[in-house]
C-alpha cells in the first residue's frame, strides 16, 4: 500500500477518534466553521512533561487570538514554574479564568470555577478533584481545541459531571451536566492561597470580595498578583490596588439556586442576597435543587480589570443573553453556548484560512512519510501559539493601568496589552507578527509608549506592570522594526523619545544595584550598568551588575535599534552616529583574543571568567551573539574558514541549546559565512530535534511565541537573524508550498489577496538549494529582504539532494571536503522531515503522536 494512503488513513483515525479517547478534534457542532488548518492544531503540544522547562509551558486554552483572559481545566495549582493544566494529570478540580502569561510568570487574580454535587461543598484543592473517565482504550474522556474544551468526570458519588466550555477575550462561556441524584453546585473561589516565587510552601493569603446581587448572579473580585513582589519600587504604590474582577451569570430559566459563602472553612448558609463578603480564603456557592434527571446548568462570567460592572457590560457586549429565535441551528442564536463556541472557532479559521499548506504539491504523488503529519501539526499549531501573547487589556474603549492606578479613556479604535515577554520575542515573534498580523501592530506599539508615558518606562517583560524580568531595552527593537518596516499608527516621535531615554538614562542606584534576576525592592531596571561602567568603558562591570556579559551585548544590539530608528525618523548625524559607534564597539570590548570567546570584565577590565555573567546562556552561545555586526564577528574569530569550524564545534560539542533564545539564530550564521549548506542542515536536524505533535512537543519554553515563530519561519526558508535590518537569512524551506495571504484579518475581506507563495518541490526528501527565485529574478546570496516579500511575492526554491554551490563559498567547500564543484557533490544525509521509513522507535509512540 502507498504510504500516502496509510499517512491520510492516520490522519483521519486522529481527526475522527473514538468518542472515548482524548481528541484534539471537537464533535460535528463545534467544528463550524470547517478549516483544515485548525482541525491539524493540537493544542496539547507543549503541555506535558514532569519538569518547568520539560515541554514548552503551554496550556490547552479556549480564548480568541490575544484574548484577555484564557480559560482552561486545573489539573495543579499555578504559580511562577507552574501552569494550571498538566496533560499528566488524571484530575480535575475545575476551570480557571487565568492570566498567567508564561510558566516562569505569576498569576494576577484567576477565579475558578468548579463543579460538584452533594450537600458538602469541597473547597481544598487536592479534596475537590475528580478523576477524568476513560473510554475502553484507556484513553481519557476529553476534547481539547482552541475554541472549545469539554472533559468528562467521576463525581465521586457514582454518577458523572461533563464541563464544557469555550470563552470570548474578557468572557468564559461554561455549561455543565451533571448525571446524579444528588444536588448539583457550582463553587467560585475567588481568593485561594497564592504561592509566591517558585517555591510551592512560599504561601501567601490575598484578598477577595463577593456578593450575590441578583438570583442568577455572583460577583466579586480577588486582589492576588503573584509577580508584586518585583515591581519596581516607583510603582508599587500604585500596583498595590490592583483587583481582577468577575461577574458570573447564570442562564435565564437555571432554577433558582440558594447561595452560600465560606471563608476559612466558615459557612454562610444560606447567604444574604447584596451582602458583601470580603478577606482571604474566600469562595462562594450556587447550590441547585436534586434532579431525577440530567441538570445541565449553563453561564457567562465576566471578567474585567476595571470593576464588578464592567465585568457584567463585557458579558453583554461579548456573549448577550439569548433570545427566542426561529433559527435552526443553535450556533446562529447569539447568546447560546453553541454561538459562542462558534464565534471563537471562527475567529482562529479566519486567520488560518489566509495560510494554505501543502506538504507536496502533487496530493495524489506516491509520497508520504509518517513525519508528515507530525509536522503538519506543528506548523499549524505554532501558528495558534504565535498569536496568543501579548494580550488585551482594554476593555470597550478603556484601560486599567497599574502604573497609576487609574482607568484611562483610549482614542476611538485605541488598544492596550499586556504580557509582554519581550526578551524573547523581539527575535522572531515580532517579525512574524509584523508579517502576519500587522493590524495588531500599531496597538502593540500604542500600549508600550502609554506604558512609558504612565511608568517613565518602555516595558521589559510587562505582566500587569513590569516585573524588571531578563536583561536589555528590547521595546528599542520592536519600536524601530516596525517602523523600518512602515508600520503606522503610533505616535513615532513619542516612540523615539522612549528609546532614546533608554540609551541614555541610567536606572536609579545604578552604581551601588545589582539587578539580580527577580530581584526584589528595587526600580526599573532598564540598561542597569549604563552609567557605572558600558556608557564610559562599552562593557557592563561584572563585579557590580548581574548577566554583565548578557547585558553588554544586549545593550549593543538595542543601541544599534536605536540607530535604526534614529536613521529612519532623520535625526540628526551626531545622535545616528554616537548610536552606531557604540553599538558596533561594545560588542567586541568582551572578546578576549586569547580564547577566542567572549567573556564578561570587570569594571577595571580585567577578565571575570568563562562562566560568569551569561543570562539562559553561556560563552558558547554568546559568543555569536552579534547579530547586528556578523561580519565583524567572522573576522574576530578568524574569517570564514575557522568561524565555520567554530559553529562546527558548537553544535557538534552539544553546547546549542535551542529550549533557550540565544541559540535560535546561530544554525543561520552558516550561510553568512559562505556555508548555506550547512544552514541547510542544521535548521532541518533542529526542527526534528525540538519540534513534534506530542504533550512533549516542544524544548524549553514557548515563551510567549518565540519557539513557534522560530519554526515558522524555518518552514517558510527564512529567518530574521537581525530583526532591525529588514532582511532574512535563508534556510532550508520543510514544505513543497506555503502561501500567505499578508492582507490583515480586519481588511482581507475587502481586498485583493497579497499572497506571500514559497514553493520548494521535493523539500521534504532534498535538504539543499540549487537556486533562489523571487519573482522570478535569480537571488545569488543568501539573503531576503522584507521589501521583496512585504507587499506578497512568489519565492521558488530548487532543491536538491546534494551539496549545490548556492550560497556557498567555493573556499568553504574545499576547507570541509566537499570539493570545488560547484554543481555539487554527495554528502553525508541528515535526518529531515520525512527522508526515510518509520524506524520501530517511531512506530513506539506513533499511536500516541497520530491521536493527538
């Protein structure tokens, strides 16, 4: 049999799994609107694994692309090194509206939602958890996908509770079914104990409030934000009253339930309608009559940074209450759960279905690998992951801010985020983003300079209000590519004083701080070092600042982002030049000759050892960490030749650790040294080496897109080495076509479609280029620019099975073995997607890969 055909029969076994077993594929009535991209995301991939850094940090939300609150099954408390969902876990102890924007990040006030049955209502954590059933294959009795989650439970008295659930941005739609005799109930818990740090027993006891101020209504709010601890000083004052707020709604007709409330272990019940209950440990309670028959108990819950209120016109603005209609499907009622499920679906298909991928061009050729469909689901995926973060935070035309504490009125069509995890993101998210959804942009960019103009501040790493987490200005970077990149709608003279501030103004108690990674009790950590060592010296002091070496180049590379900026909005020569000269200096005062690495100084100059001052990295991957100056670095380390054998001895020593951003360029600087062979080959063994369909599917971190938009654009033959100089470095392409339509999602209904078409046949058995078209003119180098693709092109890779003289130095070839052929020569192979037959391996955890 062709192997296309067991490959098409695998996937429909995936799609159309038993009812029983887990699925990443919803049922009939929540898969409208159809779009086989969203069908191939798996929303499990990067969930599992027993270890914070073990399988990517991300959880199976149901949330519309950058959505304000995401909502998900817990399965395990959450904090700093812990999401609320593990795939690992066989319990349930509710749905939770959370705002965790990252495993290495703290919570800000979720509210959980949890179903059970009986006369007592069960609060502690661990007691209120019900085992997942499982069909006959083991499996368990679960849906996850992007716009809709149910799960299937034993509720602990010999009958069943099926949540389901999908959400708009700011609102949760939930419906449960309870199969018991008992009385059902639905509890709130509105502040619970909140673990601070990554420590599990560092517990603290925030604050919440509720009241019941209707029959079918629950409201309150909780004032728990587990990253306070490092705001900077000069905000704190006004973080400190942050709340996240809730009102829950319970569908017109529930049977009218009897409240209660219970504080520490002391019951209110029945509860008074409009008394408000505040303090720690607080949960409140819908307790429903018994029912000889199924109770299906539906609701909405609101949620708002703003005030109880607002919470309650989110509802009516995202999902209104539902009215009698004629129509004959329930997912055309607005209001019904059906509808908003739909409505979430739809969202994520209307982006999706601007991208068409297609693994081979001829569908029906004798082709096919098993790997197909494992990178299918990846790709597809990533996509999903690439627009999750930021996430919204305003909310009908107003903002909360915890800067000043206050609520901010936005320009009409105004936008604010949060979740900014821009250390990682600036690499290749951001480009992406620019890419794809460049509607977004503009408000991305408005919510940093309000940021600056309430804080003093760009953001670093924003959660809530910055958290000074990881090293460098990198809002410099996102500012000044996306204005290389025509990107409109901001305020750019605003946007250069900020980065500007960021160049040249030291943080507070810059001489005498640290800024050790979370350190608490301190200011804005910005460029720490700037005055006491990089501005006069062009290095940050080891002996005084923490991830000296990491911030010195960082700082480098963000002034050379100022640059950019400053050339692009025509600032005066004086300002471009003092950019552009210490961008291109510094870099290098950290290179000792002697070694050939770079290496961290202290601040009389002397060297401070190989392992010190490195931020999720080390010499090894720093040492090519000059992204803006790649030609200088190669003569540094001693020209084409021996800067090759360099990267040779990086990778082939085991030092590239792709789970961590410094390492994502590095496979690239191949083909800028005259080695695109060997790009080729890399790009391809990482994305095998990191990427699958699995809870494991994912090394490291997601961090908030940046793994996904690695991959990609890895796919896609491209990758922004250096964001801020508009062009790509040129991979190795994993599919036959990808083609994009570039119009945003708000205007591409309305226009022509600007298709962005990469075409590479055989790409999935040849790993090397023969030759680069884009439309149609020849590209002799290994280089893209965003002008040749941003308005859609037709990009045509030859392929080929053998080492070809496209972006190879003749030189380099000769130095490595390979011959002076400029047609090519054959070459050891190297595992990429699809080149060979399953191996038993493989077919171990094909079954698991092929289900999920």
């Amino acid at each position: 049999m062709r192997q296309y055909k067991r490959l098409t029969l695998l996937i429909l076994t995936a799609l159309v799994s038993l009812n029983e077993a887990t699925t990443t594929h919803p049922p009939p009535e929540f898969s409208i609107p159809d779009n086989a991209g969203l069908d191939l995301v798996n929303m499990l991939i990067g969930n599992g694994g027993d270890t914070p850094n073990g399988s990517g940090g991300m959880i199976p939300s149901t949330a519309p692309p950058f959505g304000m609150t995401r909502w998900v099954a817990q399965t395990q408390p959450h904090y700093v090194s812990a999401t609320p969902y593990n795939w690992t876990l066989n319990k349930v102890m509710g749905v939770v509206g959370t705002r965790q924007p990252a495993i290495w990040m703290g919570e800000s006030a979720p509210i959980s939602v949890v179903p059970g049955v009986g006369p007592n209502v069960v609060v502690d954590f661990e007691e209120r958890g019900l085992e997942v059933l499982r069909g006959s294959d083991g499996q368990k009795n679960e849906v996850v996908s992007s716009g809709y989650y149910s799960v299937e439970l034993d509720d602990g008295h010999g009958g069943s509770i099926t949540i389901e659930q999908t959400a708009t941005s700011r609102v949760a739609h939930l419906r449960f079914t309870f199969d018991s005799t008992l009385s059902p109930y639905v509890l709130f818990e509105v502040s619970r104990p909140s673990v601070i740090t990554s420590t599990p027993t560092n517990i603290t006891f925030p604050i919440g409030s509720v009241s019941i101020p209707d029959d079918l209504e629950v409201c309150g709010w909780s004032d728990e934000r587990e990253d306070s601890i490092i705001a900077p000083i000069s905000t704190a004052p006004f973080s400190k009253h942050f709340k996240g707020y809730f009102c829950a709604r319970f569908d017109k007709g529930t049977p009218k339930p009897i409240y209660g409330v219970i504080q520490n272990d002391t019951v209110s019940f029945p509860h008074p309608q409009h008394k408000v209950s505040q303090g720690p440990l607080l949960s409140a309670y819908a307790q429903f009559p018994q029912s000889k028959t199924k109770t299906v108990i539906t609701m909405r819950v609101g949620t708002s940074f703003i005030s109880e209120d607002q919470a309650r016109k989110n509802i009516d603005a995202e999902i209104p209450d539902s009215s009698p209609s004629s129509a004959a499907d329930a997912h055309l009622i607005p209001g019904t759960f059906q509808n908003t499920a739909f409505q979430v679906r739809k969202s994520w298909a209307d982006i999706l279905s601007r991208v068409d991928l297609k693994v081979y061009i001829d569908e029906n050729s004798n082709k096919g690998s098993p790997r197909d469909f494992v990178d299918q689901q990846a790709f597809w995926t990533a996509i999903v992951h690439t627009l999750q973060y930021p996430t919204e935070q305003h909310e009908q035309g107003q903002y909360y801010s915890g800067y000043d504490n206050a609520v901010h009125v936005l320009e009409e069509g105004g936008e604010s985020y949060t979740g900014y995890s821009i250390w990682d993101t600036f690499r290749a998210e951001w480009a992406w983003q620019i890419l794809f959804v460049p509607d977004r942009i503009p408000g991305f960019v408005q919510s940093m300079l309000a940021d600056y103009q309430e804080s003093g501040w760009l953001p670093m790493w924003k959660n809530i209000v910055e958290t000074n987490i990881m090293v460098g200005t990198h809002a410099d970077s996102l500012v000044a590519e996306a204005v290389l990149k025509n990107i409109t709608g901001f305020d750019r003279e605003l946007a250069w004083e900020a980065v500007w501030k960021d160049a040249t103004v030291p943080p507070e108690n810059d001489l005498t701080t640290v800024y050790a990674d979370r350190e608490e009790h301190v200011d804005y950590e910005v460029r720490a070092g700037l005055s006491s060592s990089y501005a006069q010296n062009g290095w940050v002091a080891d002996d005084i600042h923490s991830e000296s070496a990491s911030r010195t180049l960082d700082y480098a590379y963000d002034d050379y982002a100022a640059y950019v900026l400053a050339r692009e909005l025509g600032k005066p020569e004086n300002v471009t030049n003092f950019l552009l000269e210490r961008a291109m200096r510094a870099p290098f005062t950290l290179f000792n000759d002697a070694t050939g690495f770079m290496e961290a100084r202290n601040a009389d100059g002397s060297w401070a050892g190989d392992d010190n001052g490195w931020t999720e990295g080390d010499k090894w991957a720093y040492s090519f960490d000059v992204v803006h100056d790649i030609p200088t670095l190669i003569e540094r380390r001693g020209g084409n030749v021996k800067f090759v054998q360099s990267l040779d001895d990086h990778f082939n020593g085991g030092h590239n650790d792709h789970s961590n951003e410094p390492s994502h360029h590095i496979p690239y600087l191949y083909a800028l040294a005259g080695a695109a062979y060997k790009t080729q080959e890399k790009v391809r063994e990482i994305a095998v080496a990191n990427y699958n369909n699995t809870p494991e599917g994912l090394s490291g971190n997601e961090d908030c897109g940046q793994m996904s938009a690695w991959y990609i654009f890895s796919a896609m033959g491209f990758y922004p080495v250096n964001p801020v100089s508009g062009e790509y470095v040129v991979g190795s392409p994993f599919f036959e076509r990808i083609t994009i339509d570039l119009n945003s999602p708000a205007s591409s209904s309305q226009l022509s479609p600007k298709l962005l078409t990469v075409t590479a046949i055989g790409a999935r058995t040849k790993q090397y280029i023969k030759s680069l078209k884009i439309n149609g003119v020849d590209v002799d180098q290994p280089i893209i620019k965003h002008e040749q693709i941003a308005q859609g092109a037709d990009i045509v890779f030859e392929m080929s099975d053998e080492i070809q003289g496209w972006g190879n130095n003749e030189a380099i070839l000769k130095a490595f073995g390979v011959g002076n052929e400029t047609s090519g020569a054959p070459h050891e192979k190297v595992s990429i997607p699809g080149d060979s037959e399953p191996s038993s391996e493989r077919n171990a955890d094909a079954s698991l890969r092929d289900e999920l």
